[in-house]
C-alpha cells in the first residue's frame, strides 16, 4: 500500500470522505508512522488550556506598581546624576575665569566691556552685509532656484518635525 | 465600541484599571502559550507577567486594526523564544506538572477511564512537545491551543504562511516520531482509529 498519501492526509488534518477514512483506518494498522501521527493528531486536538492560579491579574497590579516605582527612582538618578554632571562641568570650564574674577575684578570687566563693543560692532557690519546681498541676489537667482530651496527647507522640516515625534514618543509607566 | 476596545482606549491614555480588564480577559490564552513553551508553571507565571508588562508598556504602539489577542500572544511567543534560546534547555517533570497544574483528569466526565488516558497522553504531548524548536513550538502552541489561524501565527510569530504551513508540518512529524520512539510506559492500549474522536 502506498504510505504517501495517508501521511498527506494525516498531515492536512481535514475531513475525510467514507472511503477515505476507510482506506487509512486499514493503513493504519499496518503503519507505525502513521499511527503515531494519527495519535498526535488525537492528542493536540484533545488539549487544554493552563490556567493560572487565582490572583494573577492582582500579582500583575503589585508587579506593575513595583515596576512604575523602579523606573521612577531610575529617572530620577539619571535626571540628578546628569544635572550633577552639568554642574560640575560648568564649574571646571569655568574656573580659570573664577580665579580671574576673585584676583582683580576691575580688569576682567574692562576686558568683558570690550569685548561686548567688539560684538556689537561685528554685528552691525554683518546687518550691513546682510542688506546689501538682499538687494543684489534676488536679482541674480531665478524664481524656480528660490521655489527649489524653499520646497527643500519645507520638506526638511516636515522630516524633522516627524522624527521628532517618534523619538519622543513616552512609553507608558515611565 | 466593544468593552475591549474601550479598555485598550482607556489603558492606552494611562488607565492602570482598564488595563487590568485586558489582564483578566487574556490571563488564560497568555498563561497557556507561556506554560506550552516553557514548561514550567512557575517560569510561565513569570513570563505571562512580564508579558502584560510589555504590553502595558508599549500599548500606545498597539495598532487597533489588528487583533489584540495576536498581538499580545506575538509579545508572548517571542519573550518565551528568547528565554528558551538563552536558557537551551529545560528539563520537565512530569511530577511537577501534575502538582502545579489545573490539567487534572475530570473525574465527573461520562468516562473516566478515558479521561484518564487523554490526560496521559497530554502530559506526554506536554514533554514531548519541550523537544521541538521554540519557532516550531509556539506555531503549534498557537494552532491547536489558541486556535489561531495560519495567517495569525504568520503575523506573530514574523513567519510566510508557506513557513508556518511547512513547520507545523514538520513540528508534527517530529512529535509522531518521538510518540513512536518513546518507552511504552505511559503507552495506552487504544489505537487512534478506534477512538469516536477519529
């Protein structure tokens, strides 16, 4: 008798006409791998559900609100260790000028008020800059490179804007 | 609006109580899978909670098009692979099953003696099923005791329908070979042809 189409029978597991089920109930009895899987069949269609004991869903309420509570305290360490990092940083880039302003206070903020006028006259030059380029390129770049570059701008931001939100976007419990 | 639905709306803006609706409603199909692949009741206790914390935790990425039992048996199915690869291998007691399990015989069942039996075999399906492949595994968990479909298992588990066909497929084989090979002591008298359920 030919094994193959008995196992494919086996295997596809759906309904059986008469004859069929006549012809494997005989190619059973001859078959030990078909047998075997007929029982495996039998077995997995027979199963039950596991439940769990009573009180899962409140064992799942105390291990949520311990969860909720460690990622608290990590938040919370994390924000002071990195807000103690800051400040420490600042601290160190800071000292020299620390020193300086503790030793002769009076020359550090003569050097502060020249470099504010030095500031405050590069930027002026710059605004002159500015105002003469906006009178001259418009002129120089045609309508269609303007539409190019602003379509671009836009879409960057969109791209931006977007991957912003999916950064940020809060896991629940945090 | 289904409650369900409802539920996931209100656990998704942060709702604790709502979620714990979904808990009730999915303990026993989440538990099961977990139970099926692990082994063990205490491992599956675990993995199950850890399971509803996931999905607490990434609720707001829950696609409501899709079903939620799929989805959350797909959180379930891989956080049991990944525990099985890291673990290997795990050794079941039959022992153990019996002790921490409700899947006793029903002694109130017109025929006992047969009940008996099916529940011999389905501890012996339970240690039989620890040899197979964790993919191929939860495949089958999710066919025969969640009753998914072959499209719902390829969703969850990542898998084609043509791979999910070919390991269920293959999952079986391998089951039939080891319930051949395997020492007569559990072994029942009844052939499957002669049982009314064939």
């Amino acid at each position: 008798m030919n094994h193959r189409p008995f196992e494919d029978w086996l295997l596809a597991d759906e309904p059986l006409n008469a004859q069929q089920t006549h012809e494997l109930q005989a190619h059973l009895q001859a078959c030990r791998d078909c047998a075997a899987l007929a029982e495996v069949n039998l077995a997995l269609k027979s199963v039950r559900a596991a439940s769990p004991a009573d009180g899962f869903s409140a064992r799942f309420q105390v291990r949520l609100e311990a969860q909720k509570k460690v990622l608290r305290l990590r938040n919370v360490t994390g924000f002071s260790l990195l807000a103690l990092s800051a400040v420490s940083t600042l601290v160190w880039l800071s000292w020299p000028l620390l020193t300086a302003a503790f030793e002769s206070p009076v020359s550090l903020l003569a050097s502060w008020l020249s470099a504010l006028v030095a500031f405050w006259a590069s930027l002026q030059a710059m605004g002159q800059v500015s105002t003469l380029l906006l009178r001259v390129f418009p002129d120089l770049i045609p309508a269609y490179v303007w539409l190019a570059i602003l379509l671009a701008g836009g879409g960057w931001s969109v791209v931006w804007v977007f991957s912003l939100i999916k950064i940020t976007k809060k896991q629940q419990g945090v | 609006m289904t409650d369900e639905l409802a539920w996931i709306v209100q656990a998704q803006h942060g709702n604790s109580e709502a979620f714990t609706q979904l808990v009730e409603a999915y303990q026993t199909p989440v538990y099961n899978l977990c139970y099926r692949m692990l082994g063990e009741a205490e491992l599956a206790e675990d993995a199950a909670q850890e399971t509803f914390l996931k999905a607490y935790q990434n609720l707001t990425r829950y696609d409501r098009e899709r079903s939620f039992a799929t989805w959350l048996l797909s959180i379930a199915a891989h956080h049991c692979i990944d525990k099985l690869r890291r673990r290997r291998f795990i050794s079941v007691s039959i022992d153990e099953d019996e002790e921490g399990q409700t899947d006793l015989p029903d002694r109130s069942a017109p025929d006992p003696e047969l009940e008996t039996q099916r529940k011999q075999e389905r501890d012996r399906l339970q240690t039989l099923l620890q040899s197979l492949d964790p993919l191929d595994r939860a495949a089958v968990v999710m066919r025969y005791w969640q009753d998914c479909s072959e499209a719902e298992i390829a969703r969850s588990l990542k898998l084609t329908i043509p791979a999910v066909k070919s390991r269920l497929h293959r999952a079986r084989k391998a089951l039939a070979e080891l319930w051949k090979d395997e020492p007569a002591r559990i072994r029942t008298q009844r052939r499957p042809y002669e049982s009314p359920a064939f």
